[in-house]
C-alpha cells in the first residue's frame, strides 16, 4: 500500500494525483478557465459561453429589435388605452407619425444594444440589461428635448389644446419623467432578446411577439370599427 496520499477520496489506493489548474470547476491560480482565456470578475462562467456570443451582430440586432417592438407595442397600446380614451391622436396627429412612434424606440434601442455589446459581454446578463435599459432612457429623453428644437412651434400634448408643455427644460423634464418606464422595457426587451437563442428562451421569445401581435390587431380591429 502506497502512503502517498489520497486518490478519490480513498487512502492507500495510489500517490497523491494534484488536479490540474484551469479544468472546468476549477478556476486555477490565476482565473484562467479551461480555455486558457481570463474570466472578467464577477462574471458567471455560463454567460461567458452562453450561445448569444455566437450570434452574429445582425442576429443580435433583429432579435433586440423584435424582443423591444413586441414590449413597446404592448406598453403604447397600454398607454393609449389608459390615458389618451383610446386614441393615437394625443400621441401621434398623422399616419407617419404614428409609424415613427411605433418603430423608432426599438429600431433606437437595437442600434444601442449592438453598440454598446464589446462592453456589455463582460457583464452578467442582468446588469446588461439593466444597462441597455438606462441607455434607452438617457437616449429617449435627449431625442425629446432636442426635437423641442427642431420644431419650435410644437409641444408635448399641444394638439388636445392648453395647457401643454413646450419650451426645451420643459420637454426635458417631463420627458425625463414620464420615459422612467422605458428603462424597465428596454431592460425586458433584452433580456427576451438574450434568452431566445436558447432552447427555453425561444418559446418565451416567440409568446410575447405572438401576444403583441395579436393586441395589436385586436386594437386595430376595435379602432377601426
């Protein structure tokens, strides 16, 4: 019998076999995982190999910009119905504004997801979102304000009559606080977006674009009745 240690969990069986740094379940020394490649602090090793990685940038972007039209349409429709008695007009007075209301933010919050990814990578996935979501809003609230300028003689809520906001400060302070929301959607947006390319995650991709889908028809169909 051997003396020289332990050998899966039994004594006497052989020498003491050291277990390699870097295997799987073992960080090693220096953080390094069984790749050889660093793990940034923090990070779980599952989202560091998780298939969104492998999704290309054009990937990314589609399923960003459908996860976050699927939300937006269902909070608009939400909004629309629980401030404006059912009716666009308060938010958009023509057909192409309402085209623009409806496709802008997720186009927006794609373009900021696909930007922002080198950075996003090395994050938990909840901090991402979280993240994407405090972008959209800071993105938000600056289109508003800056669009006061563009059209000096609109305002926010002008076309149901006064009192109605205008002025740039005015249009970013209401904005700042009316768009709070679009943080918690944007967030949502790519979490959806982020969970779809796996085997779970695309059965809840496709429900809330197959829920928004059929809202949104549904509201189109009573509108227009």
């Amino acid at each position: 019998m051997s003396d020289g240690g332990y050998l899966g969990g039994f004594q006497g069986v052989g020498p003491l076999v050291p277990r390699p740094e870097g295997l799987s379940g073992d960080p090693g020394r220096s953080g390094e995982n069984a790749l050889g490649r660093a793990t940034p602090v923090g990070v779980n090793r599952r989202d560091v190999t998780h298939p969104w990685l492998a999704t290309s940038t054009w990937g990314r972007a589609l399923r960003v910009f459908l996860s976050a039209l699927a939300v937006w349409l269902l909070a608009l429709l939400v909004s629309v119905l629980a401030f404006a008695d059912g009716g666009l007009e308060y938010f958009a007075s023509s057909v192409p504004g309402a085209v623009a209301l409806v496709v802008l933010p997720p186009v927006g919050c794609a373009v900021l997801a696909v930007a922002l990814q080198p950075w996003l990578a090395r994050l938990a996935v909840p901090t991402q979102a979280l993240l994407v979501g405090i972008a959209a809003y800071v993105a938000a609230v600056l289109i508003s304000a800056f669009a006061q300028l563009a059209w000096a003689d609109g305002g926010i809520g002008c076309l149901a009559g006064e009192p109605c906001i205008t002025g740039f400060w005015q249009t970013a302070a209401f904005a700042a606080l009316i768009l709070l929301p679009a943080i918690v959607l944007g967030a949502i947006a790519y979490a959806i977006a982020h969970v779809s390319v796996t085997a779970r995650g695309r059965w809840a991709f496709v429900g809330v674009l197959a829920l928004a889908l059929v809202v949104t028809v549904a509201f189109t169909v009573t509108v227009l009745t």
